[in-house]
C-alpha cells in the first residue's frame, strides 16, 4: 500500500478520579508524526502530478511495461476508486491503480504505479521480508482489533494478565509495521531502478520520483513511530496501574 497510517486511541479516566491517563503526550506526538508525514506525502504528489513525464506513458501503461520487462505476465492491472489508494494485491495477483495514477501521465503517477510493480516483483521473487509480512497478517490485524479492549478490561477488572495479554496482541501490530518498513524501502528503490532501466523516464525525472517515494516512505516511518509510542504508552498505564494497586 501506497499511503500508511498509524493507530490512535483516546485517554481515559478510571473510577471516581482514582486514575488519570497522563500519557496523553505519546498520542500527540503519533498524530503530530503521521500528520506531517502525511501533509508532505500529499504536497509532495500533487507538486509532480502537475509534471507531466517526457514518455507520455500513463500509470497504467508504464505498470504493464514494468512488469513484462521483469517477465511478469499473470499480474493484472486494474483501476480502484480514491486517491492514493494504490497497491498490490498478492492473493488474486492484481495490482491496482487508483483515479491519480491509472490514467494520469504524470511523473508522480508513474512514480507510484512502479512502487507497486516492485511489490509484485518482490512477490514474484519471494522477497524474504515480503513474505514475512504476509505470514503476519492474520496475527497484527487480530493485534489491532483486540488490543485495547483487552487492556482496557484488565484495567478496570485489575487484572494485570490482561493487561499484559493486550499489550503483546498490540505488539504484535507493532512487529507488523516494523517489517512492513524494509518492504516498502526495497520497493521504491525498485521503482526508481526500473524507471530508468525501462526508459519510462529519464534520469532527470527520476529525480522527481525519488521525492514523492521518499516522502511516501516518512508516512511509514511516522506509522511505526506512533505505533512505537502507543506500545510505550500501555506500558506506562499498565505500571502506574500496578504501583496503584
């Protein structure tokens, strides 16, 4: 996925003032993180979706180019609604290309349609990262859904093993991101290499490119670091919670 976002959650307060969340720094400091990463990513692209790329080819057209010069052939490649909501789909093998990119000629819109070809190429490959998260899926999403509930229970009930359960199943989100993170680097430095190699664009376009994937890669950065609070944020409640006790 082209554009990442990190997880948020309110503070709270316990009983009748018997506990109040202090920590509300670390979700400020996530949000501040994705916000400004997200801000530059969306400045950043729609700075070079204004330039329009000497080939001409749309994102669309330079995907299909990218993908059979690396002899790819059973990836299809399909238009999705929204924008920037690119990616590469690893079970039905589709990659798809959203309104900004599919038919747009621009070097931002060819930029990102090669992003996602280095994941298609990465799973062609069996890119060992890739793969791993891949295998974590089932485990972070379980993660993310279960992990406030069940600390927040634990809280309340004081019921320190809950606690410590919610925070695992939060870290386990946490892993998530951290491998997605190499995934998403080794993509764009793909995308970069096989613009040139594939003469979708010129070497002085490819400079334009390499801004818009860099700023794509600080959302990820920013995602893993809020995350990384949030994880140390239950840590802190969940040790006032047990000094209280």
């Amino acid at each position: 996925m082209f554009l990442s976002y990190g997880y948020y959650y309110g503070g709270f307060r316990y009983g009748m003032g018997m506990f109040y969340d202090p920590t509300m720094i670390f979700l400020l400091i996530g949000l501040a993180l994705s916000l400004l990463a997200s801000a530059l990513v969306k400045g950043t692209f729609a700075k070079y979706s204004k330039v329009r790329s000497m080939s001409g080819m749309t994102g669309a057209q330079a995907a299909s180019r990218i993908l059979h010069s690396a002899g790819i052939y059973d990836v299809n490649i399909s238009h999705v609604a929204g924008n920037l909501t690119d990616h590469y789909d690893p079970r039905s093998k589709t990659l798809r290309l959203s309104d900004s990119t599919y038919n747009s000629a621009s070097v931002a819109a060819v930029g990102v349609a090669a992003h996602e070809c280095g994941h298609a190429i990465q799973h062609q490959k069996r890119y060992a990262p890739l793969v791993l998260r891949s295998t974590l899926v089932p485990a972070a999403n379980i993660g993310s859904s279960l992990a406030w509930p069940v600390f927040f229970i634990g809280m309340i009930a004081s019921l320190p093993m809950l606690t410590t359960v919610g925070i695992i199943l939060f870290g386990l989100a946490v892993v998530f991101q951290l491998v997605t993170l190499p995934v998403e680097l080794n993509a764009s430095r793909r995308a970069v290499r096989l613009l040139e190699d594939t003469g979708v664009l010129g070497h002085t376009e490819n400079s334009g490119v390499k801004k818009v994937l860099t700023a794509a890669a600080l959302t990820y950065v920013a995602s893993l670091a809020a995350s990384v609070l949030q994880l140390l944020r239950l840590l802190v409640l969940a040790g006032g919670r047990r000094r209280n006790d």
